[in-house]
C-alpha cells in the first residue's frame, strides 16, 4: 500500500468522555526514513482502555482510539529500515517513542523514560500531535519501537501479550520468580492468566488468590498449584507467610494489609493492576518482616522481545475471544463484568 493511499485510515474511537466508540477515520503519518507501516490484523481490549476512554486515570484527548496490543504485518519501510522488511510479523505495545537520551532509555527501560515515553494512544507526539493507538487498520511506528512475533506464535493470541504479557514478564524476572520461590497472582483475568502461565514456566509454584472458586479449574489448567478463594476468610488465615511474591493484577482497591500479611520476611507485593482510587496501608505491615510494597509498568522494548521470545519457546500465547470491531462497546461491558476468559481480541479486518 502506498503512503498517500494511508494518510486515512478507519479505526474505532471514542469521541468523548465515557462515550461508546464509534468508528471514524483518524490520520496517519507517512512512512518517515526509520519507520514501518504495519497493517494492523488483531488489536487485543485491556482494561486500561476502559480506564482511559472513560477519564478513569485523568483527563483524556478526544477523539481516543484505543489499543496497545497489537500484531500485525510490515506492509511498507522506510529507506533507512534494517529491523524488518516487508512481510515480517511484528507487534506494537504501549509505547511508541521516548527521549532515547535519558539513564533509562539509554539502558533499555524506555518505559521511565524520565521525559515521558510517547503512549500508543491517548498522547502527543513530538510534533504535538495526538498518538491513535490499535483499535484501527494500520498504523506508522518507528521501527525501534517495533517488536517481532515469532512464528512459533499465532498472530491472534500474540496480541495481548504487547501489554498482558510483558505487565507479567517483566516482574517476574525483576522478582527472580523461579525454582523454588512462592508466586501469588491475584485476580485470574486478562492479566492474571497470563501471570500464572509465565510464573509456571519459569518454575515457580504458583498459587490463584481469586475472590471465589469459580475459575479454579481453568486456574490449575494453566499452571497454578493452588486456587483459594479471597472471599473466605479463613484463606488469610490459612496462607499466612506463604509467598516470596505476589502480584497484583486487579484494577480495584485491595485491603493490602491482609495481603501483605501473607508475604515471608523480605517478600514483595508488587501491584500491577492500577485502582482509580487511592488505597490505605499500614505501615507496620511493611516494617514487620521488611516487606515490600511496590509496583511495575510493562517493560523496554528489549524486555519485550524477550518475553515474546519466552513465549514462544514455551507455546504459551494468550487465552482469547475473536471479536468483531462492532462488538468492542458490549466487550467493554463484558470485562467490567469479569465476562471474558480471559482476553479480547478485535480482528481489525472487520474495521
């Protein structure tokens, strides 16, 4: 496709605060000299979309088209392109630019880029122009904010793991989750399974914290030891000092100090999922047992290929459902409902 055929393309977008996405034609740039244009083929639904589009987390830039899971095909390269060529299976996370001159870009944690990393959508770019994001048919990124998918994965499930995946990945390994160490994933959704499927590859015992039992079956299916119900008191009781780490994945306020309780001496609970509202702690939760309280927001571009990379080796891709584009208002829904196991997917050619 040429760049003057792509200036415009379809996408899915919100057109204000707390609106249902409707789909709408955004602006794309021409391919630059290190840039890629990818025909996007599946954009996967995380709940930070519903967070953003709906003002959850601050003020937004309308029109929003979501999506920072993306799998797709290269269709065009720049002239100065040595990364990928046409044809290559590549991918697209919750960033697409950084400084690329502070500490942390420069050794490869461009997601704290102490300027600000550019967001996939829901920002401005260098040029002042707002970033539209998967929801949509193709999109332009640089190539050094572009990953591979490798064959051993399919494009569809590959999708979620541009955020899901990497959100998990990057903890673990920063934990040391492996042989012989503890691992409590709280909440089995879109993040949390893919949490338990890594932590279990990387050989860690793994255990659910789960408000009830009702996922319990596919919970052990996918690699966990252990499945309790958080909705029983008696779990806390049970589970006291248990884990070296547990993480986090849900996106509502957790009464941390009963979680913290179940933590060893020097353990760490790490949230990666972000409640809108503010949480309490008390502190002597922490200073007994010199605990850790901490948190963690994806990973680098070259954490990132990592991951896939380990995902690949160890067949381990997301758990999805197939949506069309039209049906991302009722997904929407369904995930607020905890109605989906455990990923949505849009198949961008019914955009």
């Amino acid at each position: 496709m040429s760049v003057t055929a792509i200036t415009q393309v379809a996408a899915y977008a919100a057109p204000a605060p707390k609106a249902p996405l409707e789909r709408i034609t955004v602006p794309r740039r021409p391919v630059g000299e290190h840039d890629v244009l990818i025909d996007i083929k599946y954009a996967g639904i995380c709940h930070s979309d519903i967070h953003q589009v709906r003002d959850g987390w601050g003020e937004g830039i309308y029109p929003m088209v979501p999506g920072h899971e993306i799998a797709g095909v290269v269709t065009e390269v720049g002239p100065g392109v040595t990364k990928f060529a046409v044809g290559d299976r590549v991918g697209v996370g919750c960033f697409v630019d950084s400084c690329r001159e502070c500490e942390y870009c420069l050794r490869g944690q461009e997601q704290f880029c102490a300027k600000g990393m550019t967001g996939t959508y829901n920002a401005l770019d260098k040029n002042g122009e707002p970033t539209y994001g998967g929801y949509s048919s193709h999109i332009v990124v640089d190539e050094n904010y572009t990953v591979r998918i490798p064959d051993g994965l399919a494009l569809d499930v590959a999708a979620p793991l541009l955020c899901a995946g990497i959100t998990l990945y990057s903890p673990l390994r920063h934990w040391q989750a492996g042989p012989g160490k503890k691992v409590a994933i709280v909440g089995l959704g879109g993040l949390g399974h893919m949490g338990v499927k890594i932590a279990h590859a990387l050989g860690a015992e793994v255990t659910v914290l789960s408000q009830t039992l009702r996922k319990k079956e596919d919970g052990l299916g996918l690699g966990a030891t252990h499945y309790y119900a958080t909705n029983d008191e008696t779990t806390f009781e049970k589970l006291a000092g248990s884990f070296d780490l547990i993480l986090s994945t849900v996106s509502a306020p957790l009464g941390l100090d009963a979680y913290l309780a179940l933590l060893k001496v020097d353990g760490a609970l790490v949230n990666v999922g972000a409640p809108e509202e503010p949480v309490a702690l008390n502190l002597f939760s922490v200073i007994g047992g010199r605990k850790s309280l901490a948190g963690s927001m994806i990973g680098g571009i070259a954490e990132t290929q990592e991951m896939l990379d380990f995902c690949a080796a160890h067949g381990l891709g997301s758990e999805i459902e197939l949506i069309r584009a039209e049906e991302v208002n009722e997904a929407y829904e369904r995930v607020l409902a905890s109605d989906v196991r455990y990923r949505f997917v849009i198949d961008a050619s019914t955009i």
